[in-house]
C-alpha cells in the first residue's frame, strides 16, 4: 500500500511545476483523467495524457502531442503497460525535442 507522500510524488511527476506560459488541468473521464497541457507563446506545444484505471492502478493509455510552432506536427504514442508511477512530464519534453528537429 503506497501512502500519501508516495501518491503526491507521483502526481508531482506527472505534472509541469508552476512555469509562466503553461495551462495546465485534469479532466474527468469515465475509464480515468486526461492531463491537459498548453504551453508557450508565440510558438505553441499541446500534449494530453490519457490516463486509466486497471485492477486499482492507474496505467497511461497515450500521449497525444501537437505542435503549433517551428515545426507543426500531431502526434500519438500509445502504451500498454506504463504505470502512471512510471511516468514523468520529461517524456513530453523528450518527444517534444525529437518531433522538432
């Protein structure tokens, strides 16, 4: 059994820390959530985490990425076995960075 510390770390990875220019929020869905994410200014990058429910764990279902800047893309990653433990919001960062060259 995790306790509270052990949950809020792993929220804490699955989100921006407070940064100017990124909107981020939790949408309710029926299986789970989505993490919403817009960031930038001029030149704009918008992620959303699916996350899910399985046998009391929450496992990420995808990651849909789109880009308004340099570089303009929409992208998709799907998961099967990603405990949102195992997550963090440098993997955005990390295809973020991939998309763009």
């Amino acid at each position: 059994m995790h306790n509270a510390t052990q949950k809020t770390n792993v929220y804490k990875n699955a989100l921006y820390e407070d940064e100017p220019n990124t909107f981020q929020e939790i949408i309710p869905d029926p299986k789970g959530f989505v993490i919403s994410m817009e960031k930038g200014n001029s030149s704009k990058m918008y992620s959303k985490v699916k996350v899910s429910y399985k046998v009391n764990e929450l496992y990420l279902d995808h990651i849909q990425l789109e880009s308004w800047g340099r570089k303009q893309y929409k992208k998709k990653y799907a998961f099967k076995n990603l405990k949102l433990e195992n997550y963090s919001v440098k993997m955005i960062d990390s295809l973020q960075v991939v998309n763009d060259k």
